[in-house]
C-alpha cells in the first residue's frame, strides 16, 4: 500500500502550504548535503531532518526544528531557503490529533516557549539514537539499560535536543506518544509513513499521508539563488589562495554565508508579495 499511495501523492504549492497546514503537522526533508548522505546511510532511510509547524493565526504560520540549536522560523521563508540551497525532497504530514485543537494548540505553543534555546545534544547522544534503531543491537541495549516496561512512565531529558527528539518530545507533551516512550529513541524515518506502526500514535490521532511540497510556482527564483551561488563557486575557483585547507574552507564558508544572507534579502519583498499579495 506504501508504494501505491506514494505514486499516487498530491503535491502541495509551497505558496499554499501556510493556508492548509495546521498545529501538529510535520515537515519531512530529503537533503542533498553530504552530512544527510551520512544519516541516510546509517540510519537507511530518505529522510535526514523534521520540523513540526506552530500556526499561531493564518498570517503566523512557523516551524519549529533543530538546526544547531531549537528556533522558531517563518514556515515559508524557511522551505524556500532550504529547498534553495540544499532540497532533494521536502514532504507534508498532516496531523488528525484526536482531541480538540484548541487544547492541542495551547498545550503546543507552552512546550514551544519551555525548549527554544535549548543547548545542542552530545555525539554520543546522536549515536545511540542511530544504534538502538538496529534490530542486531535493540536487545543489548535494552538489557544494559535494565529494559523499560510499557506502563512505566519514562521522564526526559529536554536540556539536549536534536530534530527527531524535538518532535518526539512535543507529541510526548501533548499525549500523542505514550508515556513510555523514550524521546531519543525516535530518528527522522520514524515520522513517516513506512514506521506508523513503530510511531504508535495515541488517543484516535493519524498522520496523513506524505504530500510533496512543491516548489514550481517560485523557480525562477530558486533557478537564480543557484546561478549565483554557482558563479562564485566557479570566480572563487579561479582564484590562487594563500593559506591552509582549513583556513581556505572556513573563507568560502563565511562568503557562501553571507551571498545567501544578500541574496534572500534581495528576494525577500518578492517573496512576500507571492505568497501574501493582499498585503
């Protein structure tokens, strides 16, 4: 059923994607970097990174998500800047929570203000939680840690966070994971549709099928963010560097930065009239 419901997805223009989406729903993304191709490998799936969206009034539509730390972005300008940059595939999963949403959403919005600015997770954090993923080490692992029963209510540590484990820990606030649960158990792939068994949604919730966010209707505009940024790539190679390896990737780095921050900047008033033109 997989297979046939993924040929069969409707995409979603991501210049509507604010006026669909609702508290709970999550974003799925593919990316092409080579740190994604690392997480791909080890944890065998297409999905690399998740965010949950905060829709505090139609013109107030956000995702919440680990990059480096916990924040709070505009859903669209962040999609478009991802997709720009470093998309393969970025996914909508909507979410039927099984309770009334204006509790829902209160409940969510508290959990957002208790994690933002929360510090990053440690390495070996981010190793178990690929690990304990593998069927070959699970019992292991279990047993070291003393195995935890169903009924036994699991309290977490929020003071780290990565992508997946925000996202597990708002389902967990809210009551759409059970109290068992451990939040660092979840990796990106376990939020979509392949792993809704091992998700094990509570209290009547679903997440809805994934829908490919579809990013056609702002091309042009995402076309001439990667010309660009390709011409300096192709200017910056031409020219003879003094300095280290490392010294040389830290520069290219800091201009990669900063041409991106002049670009969106550039884009940004057009950007804002597509998707709100009643403004």
């Amino acid at each position: 059923m997989g297979c046939a419901q993924s040929r069969l997805r409707t995409r979603v223009d991501v210049r509507s994607l604010e006026s669909i989406v609702q508290t709970g729903d999550l974003i799925l993304f593919s990316s092409m970097h080579a740190a994604s191709h690392v997480t791909k490998c080890f944890t065998a799936s297409t999905w690399d990174h998740c965010g949950i969206i905060v829709k505090f009034s139609a013109k107030h539509v956000f995702i919440l998500e680990y990059a480096g730390g916990v924040f709070l972005y505009p859903l669209f300008t962040r999609l478009y800047t991802y997709y720009a940059i470093q998309g393969r595939e970025i996914v909508l999963r909507r979410l039927l929570p099984g309770q009334e949403r204006g509790v829902m959403q209160r409940r969510i919005e508290k959990f957002v203000y208790s994690v933002l600015g929360n510090k990053p997770p440690s390495i070996e954090e981010i190793v178990v939680a690929v690990l304990k993923q593998e069927s070959f080490i699970t019992p292991i692992v279990s047993r070291l840690a003393g195995g935890t029963k169903k009924d036994d209510e699991v309290k977490d540590d929020l003071q780290t966070l990565f992508c997946s484990k925000l996202i597990a820990a708002a389902y967990k606030d809210i009551g759409l994971l059970g109290k068992h649960r451990k939040t660092s158990d979840f990796l990106p792939k376990h939020f979509s549709v392949q792993y809704d068994d091992y998700l094990d949604l509570q209290g009547g919730a679903l997440l809805g099928p994934e829908l490919p966010v579809s990013f056609d209707s702002v091309s042009a505009e995402v076309e001439k963010i990667k010309q660009t940024i390709a011409e300096d790539e192709r200017q910056c190679a031409s020219r003879p560097f003094h300095g280290s390896p490392r010294t040389y990737v830290r520069s290219r780095t800091r201009r990669h930065q900063m041409l991106l921050a002049h670009l969106i900047s550039c884009s940004h008033s057009l950007i804002s009239c597509m998707l709100h033109p009643w403004r």
